[in-house]
C-alpha cells in the first residue's frame, strides 16, 4: 500500500570524463567510464493525525531504503544509466485500515527501477536522453517515463534545459498477489460501497532551467515548471468523518494543476566555503500556497574531507478541501483530513561528512563515501529523524591504439 512519508535524505550521482596526458606511441580512441552508487538509509517518524483514520491516530512509520545507482560513460557521445531499490515500509498507521491489529497491511514494500540513455554533441553544446520506470506497491503500480534536453554556449558559462515526464500509475490492490482480487481498497466498514469507478492516475511534469555563471565565485540557476494531474487522485482507504457522525472516503476533483518555481544561487568563499542557496515556491488549483527555503554551507576540511551543515525553512497554507476531525459538513463535495495538504511549518537541519580519496587501485577509483543525518519537524507535531549512508566508487579502462 503507498505509503505518504517524507524523504529527507541524499542521492547523488555524476558522469565524469577523466582527461589523459598525450602520448606520442598511442593515440587515444576512447575513455570509458562506469560509476556506481550505493544508498542505504532508515527513516522514522511518529504523529497522532493519520489522514487513514480521519486526521487522528498514530503516524508512527519506519522506512528501511536501499538504492543502487550505475552510470556508464561509454565514451564522449553515449552514456548510460540504470537505478533500482527496493523500500521496506513497516507503519502502523496504514494497519488501521482493516481495523485488524499488527495485520499483514502494517509490513509493506516498495520496488523501483529506471533507465536511462544521454546522447552528447558535443560541438553543438547539445545534450539529450530519455528515461524509463517502474514503481511498485501493494497498491499502486506506476509506469513512467521521460525526455531532456540542455544545451550549453561556446564558453560553458550559461545552459539551458527542458525536462518532460509522464507516470500512468494503477491504484488497485491485488496486482500482485496471486488468488486475490484486483480492486480498490476501502477502509473495512465501507466496502459496501463502490466510491469510485475509475482506478488510474495521469502525471504530466514539465521543468525549465536557466544556469548561469555570474563570476569566478558565483552561479545563479532559474527552474520553473508545471505540472498537472489527472484521474483518480483522492486515497481511497482515507477515512473522512463529518460533523454529523457520518463516514465517507477521502474526494478530490480529477485533475490538478501545480505551478513551482525554484531558484538557486551557489557562491565559493574563499578557498573552503561553499554556500548554497535555494529558494522554491509552489501553487497549485487545490488552494495550497508553499515557500521552501533550502540554506547549506560546505567547509572543505582537507583537499579529501569536507563537512555540510543545512537547514530547510517551509511554509504552506491548508488547502481548500482540508478541515480536521469531524469538522467537514456532510453536503461538502470535496473534502480530506490529510494533515499533508492542512496549514503547517516545518524546519529540517542536516549535517553530512563526506571523504573523497579518489584513490586509484587496477582501475577502481574510489570516489567518496558520505555519511548523512537530518531532523525533521512540523508544527502538527510531526517529528521524523533520518540516516543516510552513501558509496561511490568508479572503475575506468581507458583504450588505447598503437599508431
């Protein structure tokens, strides 16, 4: 069953292209290059307002998130990407709704898995690829896919970017479990109803970008986007309960438009401080309004180590459909109690460690190794605490041709 749970944690994972010293006995015909990236992180988090039993009820979840991450650079023109994870969910929140205590629904999974392909031209500045994926759940899988595109000036100094993504995902139970029946699932007491007749979701996300170099110590970075969304986007097994006493599940309209806009702005200081600033803010047709205010500093400690301290500052206004217990009126249309979409501010500090060696052995370049924490809290009373262990190590085999 899909799970709403923050990830507050680090992925990173880059293409890199060593350059090689001339040599007049060979010629160099290519540099290949694969690296990889191991992620392994555990998340915990605990709140009395579970949008499965009516915005009360414990929120307690623990996620135990594994990630590997590989990109092959097979030469200057072609790159390659895979990633696959898998997410194991134990919440006792989402055991509610059957009403059966420490059930099979309080221990859940989820499968992930993306490829991708990059093609460069390079005297054009021109970089573009396409992705695909899979995410899968007890009760929802997603298909999705993607194109991108960037394109750099002579000088590398400015690049701009377009990125499109589709996710067509199915919300029903049972897919994966032989002898089960494939439908939507409701909380116990209300499966004498049919809520909805529809159990698919469209997403269509757009991103913009704009990078510029502004000096030798500072980088400006413009992203807009749009998103919109369609089907069913309401939870099926989110409980409501009205003023009256009466019961229903959770109703949103079918389609959803989301505006944000992020801007970021990188500044070297000195010789060992980075600071990283990024400011986001977001609208969407359900009546939310959100700022984010992300605030990270990197102090280079040895040319191998370096320490980053973050704080992330968000604000948000309730949307139009959310009201708490009991406080939505029966001849409502719409209506949640999904603390996620109600009024709230929340803080996250963060620090990390990272070791870069870039020690070389047959081949092997071990890259970094980060080690990551972050606090989460919401003003609901939402606190969440995550760790994040992070690897990177490359292997490259560069050919080469006797004249």
């Amino acid at each position: 069953m899909k799970k709403r749970y923050i990830v507050i944690g680090l992925l990173a994972s880059s293409l890199v292209s060593l350059g090689q010293k001339a040599d007049s006995s060979y010629r160099k015909q290519k540099i290949s290059r694969t690296d990889i990236q191991v992620m392994m992180s555990f998340y915990t988090q605990d709140n009395d307002h579970s949008a499965v039993t009516g915005g009360i009820g414990t929120e307690n979840l623990q996620v135990y998130a594994s990630q590997v991450t590989i990109d092959h650079l097979a030469d200057s023109t072609n790159a390659y990407h895979v990633d696959a994870g898998v997410d194991i969910i134990s919440s006792a929140s989402t055991d509610n709704i059957d009403f059966i205590k420490s059930s099979a629904s309080k221990l859940d999974a989820r499968t992930h898995a993306n490829a991708g392909y990059q093609r460069s031209f390079s005297k054009k500045g021109i970089t573009a690829g396409l992705n695909s994926g899979v995410s899968i759940e007890s009760d929802y899988t997603s298909f999705g896919g993607g194109l991108n595109f960037r394109k750099q000036n002579a000088s590398h100094s400015r690049q701009v970017s377009a990125n499109v993504q589709a996710f067509f995902d199915d919300l029903r139970w049972g897919l994966l479990h032989h002898g089960h029946p494939i439908k939507l699932i409701y909380p116990s007491e209300l499966r004498n109803t049919q809520w909805f007749d529809h159990y698919r979701r469209y997403s269509y996300n757009f991103e913009f970008g704009l990078f510029q170099v502004l000096n030798r110590r500072m980088t400006l970075g413009i992203y807009p986007g749009v998103a919109y969304q369609t089907g069913l986007l309401s939870t099926p097994y989110h409980r409501i309960y009205f003023s009256d006493k009466s019961e229903r599940v959770e109703t949103f309209p079918d389609h959803r438009l989301k505006i944000p806009i992020g801007i970021q702005l990188n500044t070297f200081v000195g010789g060992r401080w980075i600071v990283r600033t990024n400011y986001r803010y977001y609208w969407d047709d359900f009546g939310t309004v959100a700022h984010a205010l992300n605030l990270e500093g990197v102090l280079k400690l040895k040319p191998t180590l370096s320490l980053t301290a973050m704080m992330r500052l968000y604000a948000q206004t309730s949307s139009d459909y959310f009201k708490s217990y009991r406080m939505h009126d029966a001849d409502e249309t719409f209506y949640t109690s999904d603390y996620d979409l109600s009024k709230f501010t929340s803080f996250k500090p963060g620090i990390s460690i990272r070791y870069a060696p870039y020690s070389r052995w047959k081949g092997m370049i071990y890259n970094a190794i980060e080690l990551h924490y972050s606090y989460y809290h919401r003003s609901d009373g939402l606190n969440a605490h995550m760790a994040t262990v992070y690897l990177n190590v490359s292997y490259q085999r560069p050919d080469k041709l006797r004249k």
